[in-house]
C-alpha cells in the first residue's frame, strides 16, 4: 500500500525544470525557461472528472513555452506510471485527445514507467476500421533502465527521487534492508554539493517515498543526527523533523478518512476526530489496512476503540 503518487506529485511541483532535464533532455532544451511555466491541474483534473478512464495517478499538466520566437506554447501531460496496466496507452490517448480537443494546443504527453517489470514499456496507441485509424505515439522513461549506483554524486533532484522509489521497492518486507538503503541514500544527500534547502525537501521526499516501520526510523534519525555533528552541517533541525514526521501522519490521517468515506459515504465528527489524534505512524499503517478491509463502519470504530485503549494503558502503568 505505499504511495508512490503522492511524492512524485510533490516532486514534480517542486522541480519541474530539474524533472524535466533529469528524464527528457531533449525536450527541456527547447523550453524556454525564462518565460516561466504554469501548472493547470484543475483543467486536468475536469478532464479526468469526464473520462471513463479517470484514474488516481500522479500526473501533471503544465504550461511551457518555446523557443521558436512565437507566443505558443506546449501542454505537458505527466504520467507517473507505479503499476502495469493494459489500458494504460489507451488513457495516455484519451487525455490527450481531451486536452487538444479543450485547449485546440499542441499536447505532449510524456510517461515515467515506475513499475517493476522490464518488459512492459507502452507508448504507443492506435485503432483502426475500414481506413480510419488513430494513433498516438510518446515517449517514455523506465526507472529500471537506470543504474542507480551512478546517480550518488548526481545533484539534480531527481536522481535521489529514482533512488528513492527504487529502494522502496526493494525493500518489500525486509525493514533492515530498507533501513540499509535509506540511510546510505540520505547520507549521498551531504556528499552531493546540494544547497541546505535542497537536501531538507529531499530528505522529506525520500522519508514519503520510503517509509520504515519506527524502531527502524528513529535508528534512522540517531544516525543522521550523528552525521550532521560530524558534518556540523545541522541541516535537519528538531523542528523540521516533527514537521516531516507530522506531515506524514497528516497524510496518513486523510487517507484513512477519504477511504471511509468513499466506503460508507457518512463518517461522523467523533471518529473523524478520533483517527486525527492518533499520532503513531505503525498504528495509522494498521488503521489503514482496517480501513480497506473492514465490514463496516461500528466495526472500523471497534478497532479505533481498541486503539485508544491501548495507547491509555501504558500511561496508567506509569503512573
């Protein structure tokens, strides 16, 4: 259940240009970056809305412009793709064909393949009958195809991302070796000439991305506490650190949330409230199985109920 769209989403946001460049060199040349750029995730958002198709991705379409002395410019419709999918070069087709038809603008549409099998690389769709055919041909990217070893010293933003998802992948359920890469991975961080800035918004990114359970994670936070004093590079402040540490249980709130919502429509205030003071990351991991495979909702509000007694208990025995 990791959320791979979710990062990457972020990730793209935040280094649009760096994305661009890292994956796409060809095309980032003739973006002209000084006349900016401009997301319109709303607009796709309304055309996934009207799909059929729509689906959960992390995908962006943003607004560039050329180097071509012209005021035109060039919809780039992103997909980051985490799993194989028959109907994938069939909604890359739709998409596209929906914002030319919306915006009458030439529409590139690019595709990450992030998924785990070599072989599956669309990128390409057609149909045809009786002399009428369509088509659409574009290009791609497979994480796979990249060694991942070679991109330690590499200071865009991106290549730590690649690092990132393909360790996460990698780790399935053997925490210590997900540990292991994790901290090799943000220690490469220091040694890469990245500014203060860079380095917090990757180690965020990385710590979404590749998330271990918390025995693991404060080992995590012991050692990269060391290498600051030793770098006396004290980049990850106790302030930023309960800020990532909250944001990722914020996520994991509304997660739970939206899908019991989507499952029984109604979810009252109380249990709303309840979900959002949990705190534990491992407990909220747990809430969000329950969430997908529970019968109902008094049963889903049981296990909170359980949760809380729990978490009480140990308080008592304190005392």
């Amino acid at each position: 259940m990791t959320d791979y769209d979710s990062p990457w989403k972020e990730a793209i946001s935040l280094y649009f240009p760096e994305f661009m460049r890292f994956f796409f060199p060809n095309i980032a040349t003739d973006i002209n970056w000084s006349r900016g750029f401009q997301f319109l995730d709303t607009e796709l958002q309304k055309i996934k809305r009207e799909t059929e198709t729509g689906r959960r991705e992390a995908d962006k379409l943003v607004q560039v412009w050329q180097h071509n002395g012209q005021e035109t410019w060039v919809l780039l419709h992103i997909e980051v793709q985490s799993q194989p999918q028959s109907e994938f070069a069939e909604r890359m087709y739709i998409y596209n064909s929906r914002l030319f038809d919306t915006y009458r603008r030439q529409v590139v549409s690019l595709a990450v393949l992030a998924d785990e099998r070599p072989s599956w690389r669309p990128h390409r769709y057609k149909r045809k009958l009786w002399g009428c055919k369509s088509s659409l041909n574009f290009p791609i990217v497979k994480l796979l195809d990249y060694n991942t070893s070679e991109l330690d010293s590499n200071r865009n933003p991106f290549a730590a991302i690649v690092q990132a998802h393909r360790a996460a992948q990698a780790m399935g359920k053997n925490p210590e070796k997900g540990y292991q890469n994790k901290l090799r991975l943000v220690k490469s961080l220091y040694e890469r000439g990245l500014s203060r800035k860079d380095i917090v918004e990757l180690f965020r990114l990385i710590d979404w991305l590749m998330e271990l359970p918390e025995p693991e994670e404060r080992r995590l936070w012991t050692e990269l506490e060391t290498l600051e004093k030793e770098k006396v590079m004290p980049y990850i402040t106790s302030v930023e650190r309960f800020g990532i540490e909250k944001g990722r249980a914020e996520e994991r709130q509304e997660s739970i949330l939206r899908i019991l919502e989507v499952r029984f429509v109604e979810v009252p205030d109380e249990l709303k409230e309840q979900v959002r003071k949990i705190a534990s990351l491992e407990v909220l991991a747990e809430l969000l199985t329950q969430a997908v495979t529970v019968e109902s909702l008094p049963s889903f509000q049981t296990v909170i109920d359980e949760v809380a007694t729990s978490v009480q208990e140990p308080d008592r025995r304190e005392e």
